[in-house]
C-alpha cells in the first residue's frame, strides 16, 4: 500500500473517530476543541472543493497529535497546495535544527513552504500558487510583540490584494483572554513585524478575535476587508489558562519552556533591549532577570515596596548557559549574575507588563549609568517612544501605568464587538 493512500486512510479513520467520540476531546471532561479539529468535522463546508494554502507551525496539530498539514494533504484531491511558516519546519520549534531558506520543501507533504519570519513577512500572490483559500493556525502567546498576531496581519492583507479568503482556526490565549494592559502602539510604528495593528501590548484576544478586529476595523495595511471565516473554539472559556483546558502544552518557542516562563514573558522580554539577562539560558527563562553589576538586594527592596498584586521579587543568583536549542549565545552567556525572579503568588492578579516596567524602572534606577538600550529592540517591543522617556525622566510606575490608562479604555470599546468567549 503506497504511503500517500496510507495517510489518505489514517485520516479518514480519525475523522470518523473524532465524529463518534473514540478520539480526541470529550466534553464530559470540559476539554476544550480547538478550531483546526472543527474545521475537519462541522466546518468542512469552508475549505471543501478548495484548494488551500496552509500558515502554521509546530503548534498547528489535531487531537491525536497530527499535524493539520498532514490531514489537508491526504484530503481527496490533495486541495493543498503550499505552506508558509517561521524559520524552522512547520513541525518544530528547535532552534538548533537548520532553518529554512525563504524557500524551502517540506519533507513530509513535498510541498513548497515559504519562510514568513525572515525579511519577507507578506506573501507575494506568486507565493500563494493557485490557492483560493488561506487557513491560518497557530497558537498565540497573548503579547502584540510576539511574531505570529502580526504575521496574521501580513497575511490577511495579502489575502484581501489578491482576492482570496482567509480561514482562522482559533486557539485559547494561553494566559487568559481577561488582562488588557500596556501601551497601544504608536502611529508610526504600524505594520511592524512587531506592532502590526493598534492594540496593547497585552491584548487579551484569541487568534479568531484578533483576525475579526482587524478586518472589523479597517486595520489591515492596505485598508481593505478580506474575506474572514473564523472557525472558534468550543469549551473555552476567558478565564481559563491554558493549564485549565485539557490542551496539551507545546513550547511556543523554545524559552518558554512553561505556562510560568510565559506568564512572566509580555513584561521580562524587554529586557531583550537592554544589557541585562532576561533569563535565557537559566533554569527560569523569562521568570529572571540579571546582571553581574546589579544591586539585587536593593533592587528587590525597592520592587516589593511596590506591592504590585500577585508578584514578589527574591533576590537569586544564575549563570546563563547556552541550551542544544539556542541558536546563539544568550545574554551574558557565562557570567554570574545577580539576579530578581518574580514568584507569582496569585496568577490571576498578577500584571506581567507592569511587573516588567517595574523591573526596568529600578534597575535604571540604581545603574542607570550602566544600562544600555537597544534603541531597534525597544521600537518592536513597546511601538513607542514613551516608556524610555519616562524612565529616564524619572518618572514613577504609578505614573507610567497611568499613562496608557484612557488608550486602553479606548481600544476595550472597539475590542468588545470582536469577542467570541465569555
């Protein structure tokens, strides 16, 4: 029996399967179905007789652990016709595995897959071959910064130039749909890879939410609407961490290796731009951050008298070291460090963005002559000018966590018509 009829029926069994509740999730347990797994039951209708173009990555499986690629490939007529991901395999996340060309094969489907992460991030209508439609299914992290929300954008822009339609399989924000804090991206930063759209740094949307408020509010670079199917989730809910799904929990990148590193990371990565560790190469990434010169005990003293809900900061020590899945050297790879590591104490209180401002607040604070920001770094990470300024004016945390008050009050009106989840 040739391979290609071998996971023709492989696939028909599972769907079948899933149909009847023999795989897959059951909602006796409350587990949630994620939108890839509906688009392969009750949404078929949308991709039937389609031929298809498919943006994902490592996260992009089923329940019983296929890949969504693998599935639409052995459909009847092999409707799938190219892929377009990061710089690694659609199928994993190792840093250390060599990373694709802009134009690379994919060694399972021998599709064409286009690397959307390097310096192309909008695909070309040649690129999209002779699809009509686009399915779009990747796991978000919750913060604007992070490449795939605005990957989405530079995807459904192309779509709407060229005419076809975009199918978003939604999945659970990983750490709750309920928090919205942080700066709303400046005017001059739109469309960047990492300030696509106008919306806070932590957003508190799902992937099918964003893709609604983009096209809701005329977001796209172009100014156009594309067509949009979103496929939703069942069984989610705005509260739930992931942890609290029954999903299955797959690095979204290879530091954040926990839901904890990632409950941390919308506030600690801004220290990517900056001298100072943020915790890549520790036993905690994301969850500390170091330097050799920093005051660590003074620097706690002056974090905990904060008494920002849901956090405390101890004082430890770590050396960085370089994992098999680093593709280079972390940040003061080596060296000893005096270190802070945030202890959620209550997760659903804690504000990982303000616990980050904070952070930089008091190391600037204490070193100021010592940091060094990576002005490029910054711009992608906060879309705007003001957060350094603050902090080198001397401002208080009070005072800058004021400062996006009304912007995010602003963007909770509009983001309201786009919910899909209680």
């Amino acid at each position: 029996m040739s391979a290609s009829i071998t996971r023709r029926l492989l696939f028909t069994s599972y769907v079948v399967a899933l149909a009847i509740g023999l795989v897959g999730p059951r909602a006796s347990l409350g587990q949630v179905v994620v939108g890839a797994d509906r688009l392969l039951t009750d949404s078929a209708h949308l991709i039937r007789g389609k031929r298809l173009a498919l943006v994902s990555n490592h996260s992009g499986r089923l329940a019983d652990g296929t890949h969504l690629a693998d599935a639409l490939f052995a459909l009847p007529g092999r409707p799938l016709r190219v892929l377009f991901g990061m710089d690694q395999s659609i199928r994993t996340n190792d840093y250390a595995a060599p990373h694709d060309p802009e134009r690379a094969i994919d060694a399972e489907t021998g599709l064409v897959k286009y690397n959307l992460y390097g310096q192309r991030h909008r695909p070309t209508q040649e690129m999209f071959a002779d699809a009509e439609v686009v399915v779009f299914d990747i796991q978000e992290v919750g913060a604007r910064f992070y490449e795939h929300i605005n990957i989405l954008g530079f995807v459904m822009d192309a779509a709407a130039e060229y005419g076809l339609e975009v199918v978003v399989l939604d999945r659970p924000n990983p750490v709750t749909g309920v928090r919205v804090d942080g700066f709303v991206t400046d005017a001059p930063y739109l469309f960047r890879f990492g300030s696509y759209a106008r919306v806070p740094v932590q957003h508190g949307m799902t992937m099918g939410e964003l893709a609604l408020l983009y096209n809701g509010e005329r977001l796209l670079q172009g100014g156009r609407p594309v067509r949009l199917h979103v496929v939703p989730m069942t069984g989610w809910r705005r509260a739930m961490w992931l942890d609290e799904t029954g999903l299955p929990w797959r690095k979204p990148s290879p530091n954040l290796v926990t839901l904890q590193s990632l409950t941390a990371y919308v506030g600690t990565c801004l220290f990517e731009a900056l001298n100072v560790s943020e915790g890549r190469g520790s036993p905690a990434p994301f969850e500390m951050i170091g330097a050799p010169w920093l005051d660590h005990v003074e620097a706690a003293r002056l974090l905990n008298g904060l008494r920002l809900p849901g956090v405390r900061f101890d004082t430890v020590t770590f050396t960085p070291t370089q994992q098999m899945f680093h593709s280079r050297p972390p940040e003061l790879a080596g060296q000893r460090l005096n270190g802070l590591q945030l202890r959620v104490t209550d997760r659903n209180a804690f504000q990982p963005y303000r616990a980050g401002v904070a952070l930089v607040w008091a190391v600037h604070r204490l070193h100021a002559d010592r940091l060094t920001w990576n002005d490029a770094v910054l711009d992608r990470l906060v879309a705007t000018p003001r957060l350094k300024a603050m902090i080198t004016a001397g401002r208080t945390p009070a005072e800058i966590f004021a400062s996006w008050d009304q912007e995010v009050e602003a963007f909770l009106r509009v983001r309201g018509k786009y919910l899909l989840y209680r």
